[in-house]
C-alpha cells in the first residue's frame, strides 16, 4: 500500500520507517528542510534505540522516502497526520494550527476512497471538525483516529508490535471502510 506520514518529528518518522519496514511504500513530508535532510541521509533527528538502524534498513529498500513537498503524497492510499500539538502558551489547551495546517495541506492531495489517519493527541470534537473539512472540500475522502502509545525509548518496537489499536472511525458504511484500510495497513 502507498503510505504518507505528513509530520517527520518522533512520531512521524519512526511511523514512516515502521510502515515501510511492514512492506508499504511510505513518503514522509514535513517543512522542515533539514530534518528532511538528515532523515534522508539516515541520520536521526533524535535519539530513539533501534532507530536509525530501522531507517537506514528501509530507506536502501526504497519503500521509504522523505520530502518537503506536499504533492510527493498524492497517490496514497493513507495519509497519517504525525504533527506535534504543543500547549498553548499561558493557557490549558492544545494548539492545533500544526494538524490543521496538515490537514489542510493534504487537500491539495486528497481524492474520493483516500484515508486521512490522524495520531497526533488532539481534544475532543478536534476530528469531527476535520472530518467536515475534509468531505466538505473532497467529498469521498474519509478520516479516521489511530493514537499512537509509543513509549521513549520504545517507539520502534511499540509501533512495529504494538500491544494494542484504537480505531476512532466515522459512522456508518465509512467507518467498516475506514477500519478495512487500517487493519491492511497493521497486517503483519
């Protein structure tokens, strides 16, 4: 399966060489050039055990790449969103302009039967916000909820292995089609 991972940060990109170590041919697109960079080169933007083993491994395959060009995601099946939801300063919230701009970034993408997957910790109602967006701008196009529970430390083999997946899909017929494009990409 073709897999984007918009957001090359801890989660993203140990999800992006993850998936392409399950066998899926993965793109990671963030805006930071010099992550990217160092990402492409298998170097590690962060100490993660097992890491950069993993993302020198996948990337020889060439089921992994990484850019800083949104229009490198067209074409996937599944586009997980993996942006960082830092607090808001002074306040007791979360700031979501990071997923909202991948999200909206991914509209430039998007097409009928595509999956948007969001794993960033977002407050409630924050995908059923994005779900209106997204069918309201690419009617067809679907989003589900997938958290991540990477442990520091354990991030590679918690998303290779993980002990558990939480699915928060849409209603309806969607959600069975949601559910359907997650468990192939989890099948070992």
């Amino acid at each position: 399966m073709r897999i984007s991972v918009v957001g090359c940060g801890y989660l993203g990109a140990v999800h992006a060489a993850s998936m392409a170590e399950l066998g899926h041919e993965v793109v990671g697109v963030d805006v930071d050039e010099p992550k990217i960079a160092a990402l492409r080169a298998a170097r590690a933007p962060f100490y993660e055990p097992g890491f950069e083993e993993l993302l020198e491994r996948t990337l020889a395959t060439g089921r992994l790449r990484f850019s800083t060009d949104i229009a490198d995601a067209a074409g996937a099946a599944v586009h997980f969103v993996c942006v960082g939801t830092p607090q808001k300063r002074g306040e007791y919230a979360a700031d979501l302009r990071y997923v909202q701009a991948a999200t909206e970034a991914l509209l430039a993408v998007l097409e009928p039967g595509q999956l948007v997957v969001g794993k960033s910790t977002v407050p409630v109602g924050t995908a059923a916000g994005l779900a209106e967006l997204i069918g309201d701008k690419v009617p067809g196009a679907l989003l589900a909820w997938n958290p991540e529970f990477l442990r520091e430390g354990f991030a590679v083999a918690d998303t290779l292995h993980p002990d558990r997946l939480v699915y928060g899909l849409p209603a309806g017929p969607d959600g069975g089609t949601a559910q359907r494009l997650l468990d192939e990409v989890y099948a070992p």
